[in-house]
C-alpha cells in the first residue's frame, strides 16, 4: 500500500523511535528490578515470563521494521518477491513469538485486571488481523489483506505510543501510577484502531454513492 510522499516522512519518527525502544531494551539484559518497566517484576521474572519478555523484546523491532516498509512503500509492484518474503517475516513472527508473548506478559501487566485485560486483547487482535491477513492473500483477496494487515501494523504500533505517552505523562505532567498506566494501556491502541475502522468503513460507504 503507498501512502505518498506525506505519509512516508512518518516513517522517520517511527523508525527513530523505534530504534532508541530497541537500545533502551538493551539495559533489560542486566535487569534493574528498582526502576522502570521491571520495577515489580522480579518475583514473576523467571519461567514462562521470563522467555516471553526476552522474545518480545527482541522481535518486536524487526516486526516494527519489516512492517513500516511494507505498509508505506509499494513494496508488491516494485518487487513482489521482496514484499512476499517480508510479508512472510511479519506474519510468522507475530504468530509465533510476538502475539504468544504478549499473551504471556499481559498477564503480569502493571495496572491490575483492567490494563491486564487491555494488553490481553490486544495481543489476541494482533493474532487474529495478522492470520485473517494471511489468509485472506492466500485466497487472493487483496483488499482484506491489506484492511487486516492495516489493522495488525497499527497495533504493532502501540509499542511506541506506549513509550510516548508514559514519558510525556510522567515527565511533562507528572502523571503516574496505576491509574495512568491503565488509561495508557488502552490509548497506546484502541483509538487507532477505531479511527482506522470508521475511516474505512466511511471510504466504502463514498464508494458505493
């Protein structure tokens, strides 16, 4: 799917951010379990979790890499075995490893059942949009892969609003905790994703006038 030359330029700040998301994981090699993300961890931070929290850490920039060329470069028509093999890439990784290990780790959410139930369902759409995408281009049907693939990047995307809007609230409004972290959990994904769908199912309803 090409987006225009206007779409592409968001390509930089995503790629950007996703790279200091990818060398700030790096300090989770010697985890500090007195700050940040693993600051109530430590009892958890063993087994099942443990491989989840590594695998996801690890990948989720090469999905978020792999996804951002194919959603805003046209990819398909200027080489189509690239944009197979990549979309192969993308989709194996977020069946076997990226929407398994959040599953995992939404379990053990910082926010209690609410931002537990937010991270759950977003790992079970992720799985879901990615698998209908798959499915649908194996059956030939390029517009709902593309409407689902659309869906499965931009809750990849959540990664990175996550980031962002935790380190505005806490550093530009001193706004922490719980309650905060809830109310984030839900907004890193939910309201693109609902734009995204009012969007589209405007842009039919225009078609078929």
């Amino acid at each position: 799917m090409s987006l225009g030359w206007l779409g592409k330029l968001l390509v930089i700040p995503i790629l950007l951010i996703g790279l200091l998301i990818t060398i700030k994981s790096l300090d989770y090699y010697a985890p500090d379990f007195t700050s940040g993300f693993l600051s109530d961890k430590e009892n958890v931070f063993r087994g099942a979790y443990k491989i989840a929290f590594y695998f996801h850490i690890i990948f989720t920039p090469i999905i978020l890499l792999v996804g951002t060329t194919q959603v805003f470069f046209n990819l398909n028509k200027r080489g189509g075995k690239l944009h197979q093999n990549l979309g192969k890439i993308y989709v194996f990784l977020i069946l076997f490893v990226c929407a398994p290990s959040g599953v995992v780790m939404s379990f053990y959410a910082f926010g209690g059942f609410t931002s537990i139930l937010s991270f759950l369902i977003l790992s079970l759409l992720l799985f879901v949009f990615t698998y209908n995408g798959f499915k649908a281009i194996i059956s030939g049907n390029i517009a709902r892969h593309r409407k689902n693939i659309i869906r499965s990047y931009l809750l990849i995307l959540s990664a990175i609003l996550l980031r962002i809007f935790s380190f505005i609230s806490v550093h530009y409004f001193n706004w922490d905790g719980e309650n905060m972290y809830t109310f984030i959990a839900w907004a890193s994904w939910l309201p693109s994703l609902v734009i995204y769908e009012i969007w589209y199912y405007k842009s039919l309803q225009l078609k078929h006038h």
